[in-house]
C-alpha cells in the first residue's frame, strides 16, 4: 500500500511516498480502508522528535492521528464492527499511521461516524474532539454557569473546544485574530479578545477553568485569570509528574517531568490553583459520546482546507503557519 513514512526524526523534516506492506491485523482489531485523514500539530512535532523520549517510533514510520473511513476486515475477536462499517477514529499511541490507504486499529479506539457528516469532515474531528471532550468533560468537569477561557478559538481544538464547552452551560472566552472574531462567535464565544491587540490578562478574571494551547508566557498569564479554587489544563506542556504515572514511564523520564512542571506547579498551588497537563488518549467510548453530539446539530466541523494524498507535505506545511481555521484535511481514497 501507499503510505507517508518518516525516515528520520528531523525537523521540518520531508515526509516520503513510498510503499509499505499493509499492516498487520491482529484478533482485536479492524482493518479500515482510509477515506481521509486530519493533519494535525502533533504530527509535526512527533516527526521533529518532541515525543521521541516518551513516543519512540522507530523509523521508518506512518505518520497521521486521525482517520475516517471504510472497515474492510476485522479481526476474530472483534465483537462490535463488521466489515462495511463506516467508522471514524483516532489511534492509539504507537499505532499511529493514517496517512496511508490502510490503517490497522484496536477495536476499542473506533467509533461509527457521525450519519450526517462526509468522509471529509468526519476525519477532522477525532484528535480535537477527544482532546476537547477528555479536557472539559473528563479532567475538567464543566458545569453549567462556570466561566471557562478557551486558548486559541479559531483553532482545531479551538473551534471544537468552544462549541462543546457552550453545550455543557459555560461562558466561554477566547482568543483569535480579528479576521476571525465572526466565525468564534458563530460557534458560541460569548467573550472574544484580539490577541494582536489585547491583553488577555487584562480583561479576564475569575474564571474557573482555562484550556492553554500556547507557549510558556501565555501559561504564566493564564494562570493569573483563574480564581483561587480554578483549574488550568494545559496540551502544550508541560508535563506533570501524574502525566508520567499514567504513561508508566521509567523513574528517570518520571523525575524529567517533575522537573519541567515543578515551577508552573509551585505557583498554581500558591494562588490555590490545580494545574494538569492533557495528552490526549485514544477511546473510543468517547468519539461514540461526540458522534451523538454531532449528529444532533450540538456540534459541528470546521475544516478549513482539504488536500489530495500526495499533497500531504503541503498540507502538514500549511498547519505549521498557525493559520488554519479549524482543521486541514487529506483525502486518501473514494
């Protein structure tokens, strides 16, 4: 089969088209044939080596995290799919690889796609909307009338973040640029700054939850506009020493990430703040969860571009600009 692989850990790195044997389907998985795939920044940085410490592939590896499309074959302990089944899903970690004609998955880490979306659109939605669902839901138990600030709104994790952080009964917050104050709005931000020209610690305060997605300085601030009592959930980092409990990491890689969230951790409990690192985890039980949310209307896809498969270097390129509203797209097969 067809298939993007990593030769080696470089960054910015050139992906390569070559062929690969089809994947090995073992008694708990399903074989999916790839209809489309999102494209997102952990791809980018898992083939510059970020992850490599914690996530070693050994290349020459399949890039690609999300995934939707037709199972072909199932394996002969599989209980809940059947070949036909259209499913959308986001594998587990170290058994990544959709940018391919086929994936092999667990078939824990499937769902059936959402009935009233295209192949297209369904694969834009895995990774963000279980990092947006295991952030607000699962780790950050939004209630209804809590004040909750959303890095980044017009974002992948953004534009899900926001709409599913309305649904549960927050007031949500966010940041985008100017050109795209309508399309956060449209989604439910009820309060949105201009990054370029605002200081979002300035006009925020006493919220109860903030999702970081950006850098070291934005989590500083971010820590400021929570009230005592608040929880900050960051995806960007840094890890926590419960992050590398539940990894089951080796007591080196444990105490590494003691170190690097020691400082963020030290002043979160001074102003009687939680401070969590989130990296997102493939479940199936979850993507069913947003399926139902979707398929109400609740929740919607953002898909900002689609690019043919042997686009997909250009495509990985545009989601490094920063600039993509919501998701970007690969189309892999009919």
């Amino acid at each position: 089969m067809k298939a993007f692989v990593v030769d080696k850990y470089k960054k910015r790195g050139a992906l390569r088209l070559a062929n690969v044997s089809e994947p090995e389907l073992r008694d708990n998985d399903v074989l999916v044939r790839v209809h489309a795939s999102g494209v997102n920044l952990l791809d980018s940085k898992v083939r510059d080596g970020e992850f490599k410490l914690i996530l070693p592939y050994r290349p020459p590896f399949v890039l690609g995290h999300d995934v939707a499309g037709s199972i072909v074959r199932v394996g002969s302990k599989v209980r809940r799919y059947k070949p036909g089944d259209e499913i959308y899903a986001r594998p587990r970690d170290h058994r990544i690889g959709t940018f391919a004609e086929f994936i092999a998955m667990n078939e824990a880490d499937v769902a059936l796609k959402p009935k009233n979306l295209s192949m297209d659109e369904a694969a834009s939605i895995p990774l963000v909307g279980l990092t947006a669902w295991q952030a607000l839901v699962e780790m950050g138990k939004v209630k209804p009338g809590q004040k909750v600030f959303i890095q980044a709104g017009s974002g992948g994790v953004g534009t899900f973040a926001i709409q599913l952080a309305k649904h549960l009964g927050a007031t949500v917050a966010t940041t985008t640029s100017a050109k795209n104050v309508d399309l956060v709005k449209n989604l439910g931000a009820d309060v949105v700054i201009d990054y370029k020209t605002q200081d979002f610690e300035k006009v925020l305060s006493g919220y109860d939850l903030v999702l970081n997605s950006q850098d070291t300085k934005t989590l500083e601030k971010s820590l400021r506009v929570l009230k005592p009592g608040g929880h900050l959930i960051s995806i960007s980092g840094p890890p926590d020493p419960e992050f590398a409990k539940d990894l089951r990491l080796n007591l080196f890689l444990k105490l590494v990430m003691r170190l690097l969230s020691r400082g963020v951790r030290r002043r979160a409990k001074r102003l009687s703040i939680r401070y969590s690192f989130l990296f997102m985890r493939a479940q199936g039980e979850h993507l069913s969860e947003i399926t139902s949310l979707i398929e109400s209307g609740v929740i919607r896809p953002v898909v900002d571009r689609i690019f043919p498969f042997e686009k997909t270097g250009d495509a990985l390129a545009y989601v490094e600009t920063g600039r993509a509203k919501g998701k970007v797209v690969i189309v892999v097969g009919e």
